[in-house]
C-alpha cells in the first residue's frame, strides 16, 4: 500500500472515532445541555423534526379509553 492511501486510511478512522465521541458526549450531556443537542438538530427540516418527534410521542403515549359503561 503506497503512503497516500495509509494517511488517507488513518484520517478515516480519526474523523470517524471523534464523529463517535462527539455524538457520545452530546446524547450523553443532552440533559444538561439541550442546546447543543438541538443545534445540530435544527438544520433538519421541520417536517422531519415535526414527524420524528411525533413518532415518538405515538409509541410512548397510548390513546386514553373511557371508563364509563
């Protein structure tokens, strides 16, 4: 393997272990600092956002059935 292609190998697994690290760290802080979490967050669209965190509401919240007879 020529010099080119082994520096280019180990700049992939840099950026990729500190993109793991950081995404690590900001859900692990993401009680303490919802902003940094919704920093990167907010360049989604806000249908997606609207859709995902609808999602996810849905399955933690069931439908409320009344108890009357």
């Amino acid at each position: 393997m020529c010099e080119r292609q082994i520096k280019t190998n180990e700049l992939t697994i840099m950026t990729r272990n500190l993109c793991r690290d950081f995404e690590y760290s900001l859900a692990r802080n993401v009680k303490q600092n919802p902003k940094a979490f919704w920093g990167i967050v907010s360049p989604v669209g806000d249908k997606t956002k609207a859709d995902l965190l609808n999602s996810f509401f849905k399955s933690v919240f069931s439908v409320l059935v009344p108890c009357w007879r």
